[in-house]
C-alpha cells in the first residue's frame, strides 16, 4: 500500500502538469482512499536501502583494508549465504610480462580452489575481471593481530608453525610455493585454528606499479635466496615459518641477516639449547642446511617437547629492549672502501633514484631471475630510490668465450620473455668473474632497441 500511495502521488502530479484533469481526479479518488498523497518523507522511508555489490553477488559489509595494491571487503555471497572476504588486486598492467605473471597467479589458484584443507583459507571463487579472491571469513583475526596483543606459549607457537607447514606439504605436493610467508597471511577462524592463506599472491606483486621490484614479501621473513633475487624453492618457505616461530618464542622480529639472532632459550626459561637448535636450523643461510621441505620441518619440531606457559617477564624483556624501526633504517647503509653497504643484505649496492619508468624495467630484471643479470635487491620507497647489488668482478677488457656467450644469451632470453630489451649489450655493460661468469649490467634509461639487437650486440662481443 505504501508503495502504491507513493506512486499515485507521483501520476497525480505528472496528470496535472500535463493537463490530463479526469485522469488527475480518477487517481485522486483512489488517493483519497488511501489516506491521500504520500509526503517526501515518507516516500524516502517507503524505499528499500540499497546495498552496494561487488562482482554482482556480493554483498559489501564493511572495507577491512586498503593498500596501494589490493582491497579487503568483508562480504555476504547473497547465493551462498555466506560470510566471505574479497580481496581485489589493483594497480597492474597485465600486458607482456605483467601477463605472464598474472597466467602464473591463475594457474596456482585454480590448483588451490581444488583443495579442501585443514590448514588453508578456503578459496570459494576467483574473478577474473578483478582480479579478485573470494575467501572463507576468518573472523579469528591474524597471527600479526595475536603477536600485537599478547605473548604466545611455546606449544601454542609449534601448533600453529606446524599448521602452517601441512598447508605447505599440501601446496608443495601439487607444485605450488607461497614465497610469502608472514604473520599477516596467517589467519585464524572461530575456533583458534591457524589458515595460511593468498598462496599465489606474490605473483601479483610483479604486476603492480606500486610493488617492490624483484623482492615480494616482508624482508624480515624472507629467505635469504629471494633477497638475493634467486628464485624460491620450497626451502625458502621453511624459512619464512622459521623466522615466524622464532618471533612467536622471542617476541622479537628477525633481522635481515642478523648473525645472533636472540635464540629461544634467552626469552624462556623452560627451553634449552635443543629447542635453539631445531628453530635456528630452519633460518640457516645456505637452502641445502634447512629441513628438505615442510613437512619435514614439522616432524623436527615434533622430536621436542614445548611448555605450555609463557615466560611472561622474558618477553616482556626482550620486546622493550627492541630497537627502532629509525634507528634500524638510519644504520642500514654505511660506507665501506668508497662504496655504499647495505648492513641488512650484507653487500655491497647501487642505489638508483626512482622512476616509474626505472620501477618498470627494474620488474623485468627480478622476474628474469637470472644470475647473470645484475641482481635488484629492493625498491627504498621512503628515499625515492631503486637498490641494486654491485655487478661482480671487473669490466669488460676482452672477447667472450663461447660458453660465456651462452650464459648471457640465456639471461638476455629471460629478460626478452620478460618484456623488455637490454638495449645496451657492450662491454661498458659487461662484467666478467672467472669463477662466476659475466654478468650484464642493469640499463637504468629507456632502451630503443628490439631482442634481434640485444642478440647481435651480443655477438660482437664473442672471440
């Protein structure tokens, strides 16, 4: 009725504008009836809210977070009737290499969405034209949530360490590495257990233009390898649960290549050298020292028992004696021999001022991944720059050999595949290493050249 009052008020006024008098009164009759012509306000009070969609059939509730790169939205699947979270990805050029990677990143979700797992988020849809995740709700918060508020106990910290590492036995099993592993990728649902979630994702970061270059992931929980800008293996997410559990027991964050790391046993009283070495085992430097995979890892932390008390004073000891995120990045880069170090990464660095257009190129050169191109460690964002490592051995002053010549053509092909030419192949631009081989040298301006140039530049350089 109301809706009906609310729309003869409408005729009425529309039949008198127009002229149309006996119209005007057949309705006004019938309006009459009804109580008389409806008011605005009641109008606006008789339309139904409307609530704003994503994706056609999802419901918004709420933002839950927003960065340069992606949106969390707290959902309701209006045809599942289901709590969800969509995650939709922003800010990538899904054109050349931003394609392949974007084929990567579907390739692993459409692996995931097949399984049905204790310990992983389950991933309910995956759109394209996002591209968007839909999630199961986790309305148990994240491990970064629990690190903030409270301090875990040891066996608390092992459960949800080993949760993680069968969702990676899982994803490792079918071909899939996460190579982000994090606190805030760990998610939790109403009854306390530990989901690792946005496997895949880190593809996605070699899409955006506001993503680091060549480093996906958080430094502090990044194997060594992946900063080095070598591809990840399944040791290198062994790693990154190493380095979460080593902070759930210490309340302290691992730092880049710290070389005493505070060790389990100076934040707990009831844990020994035993526990130490299990932990630090999983953060060796060299990959072939770690567990083999992740299951592995999770057997070793089983040979242990974990108390289940916190040494709540320890804890709170070691989180106050815990340095400045300023101080720690004012003491990052020192100069050694006339050169820039970067103490984190322990080496030697260029530093190049940012640029779209130089974040771009740099991209190419980390998803290229290979040895023989030189290596870009991060993108200093604060500062505006672009960080490099330094080309090993010296420049140029000869004629390649034949494998030579083969090695750097193979990294040329990487960097072709990844959408970009050199456009400078000259021994300006060539470093040689007896050991190691050549190295080509990042070209920070805008190459004009094609890949049939890059090739025969190359071959100039062959005796």
């Amino acid at each position: 009725a109301h809706e009906r009052r609310a729309a003869l008020t409408l005729l009425t006024r529309a039949f008198a504008s127009l002229g149309l008098t006996r119209a005007e009164a057949e309705i006004a009759e019938e309006l009459d009836a009804l109580g008389g012509p409806a008011s605005i306000l009641e109008r606006r009070r008789s339309a139904a809210p409307v609530t704003p969609r994503v994706f056609g059939r999802y419901e918004v509730l709420a933002e839950v977070a927003s960065t340069p790169s992606a949106r969390v939205l707290e959902c309701l699947d209006v045809v599942r009737q289901e709590h969800v979270a969509v995650k939709i990805f922003a800010g990538y050029d899904a054109r050349g290499a931003g394609r392949d990677a974007l084929m990567r990143f579907e390739r692993e979700v459409k692996v995931l969405a097949s399984l049905d797992h204790a310990n992983i988020v389950p991933l309910r849809d995956y759109v394209e034209e996002g591209p968007a995740l839909v999630m199961a709700w986790m309305n148990g918060g994240t491990l970064e949530d629990l690190l903030a508020k409270e301090p875990v106990a040891p066996s608390r910290a092992i459960e949800i360490a080993s949760s993680v590492l069968l969702a990676l036995g899982e994803a490792h099993r079918l071909g899939v590495l996460h190579r982000d592993v994090k606190p805030a990728n760990v998610l939790f649902d109403a009854g306390g257990t530990a989901k690792l979630g946005d496997f895949g994702v880190a593809h996605l970061g070699d899409l955006s233009a506001t993503a680091t270059a060549g480093v996906i992931g958080t430094l502090g929980y990044m194997s060594p390898e992946q900063r080095d800008g070598t591809p990840a293996t399944v040791r290198s997410d062994v790693y990154g649960v190493g380095a979460m559990l080593l902070e759930m027991l210490t309340g302290q964050r691992l730092a880049v290549d710290d070389p005493a790391p505070l060790r389990p046993s100076a934040a707990h009283r009831d844990l020994d050298t035993r526990h130490d070495d299990v932990v630090m085992r999983m953060l060796q430097k060299d990959p072939e020292l770690r567990p083999e995979g992740a299951l592995a890892a999770r057997a070793l932390l089983g040979t242990l028992k974990w108390p289940t008390v916190v040494e709540r004073i320890a804890v709170r000891r070691v989180v106050s004696e815990r340095p400045s995120q300023q101080s720690v990045e004012e003491s990052r880069y020192v100069l050694r021999d006339g050169r820039l170090f970067d103490t984190w990464l322990e080496r030697f660095i260029e530093r190049l001022p940012l640029s779209d257009e130089l974040l771009a190129r740099a991209s190419a050169y980390a998803k290229a991944a290979h040895p023989a191109l030189q290596a870009v460690l991060s993108v200093d964002r604060k500062n505006g720059a672009l960080v490099l490592s330094v080309p090993w051995g010296r420049r140029l002053d000869r004629q390649l050999a034949p494998p030579e010549i083969a090695w750097l053509r193979a990294a040329l092909g990487a960097l072709h595949e990844s959408g970009f030419v050199h456009g400078a192949v000259d021994a300006a631009h060539v470093f040689v290493d007896e050991v190691r081989g050549p190295q080509l040298q990042f070209e920070a301006t805008s190459a004009a050249g094609s890949v049939d140039q890059d090739r025969i530049a190359l071959a100039r350089l062959a005796g």
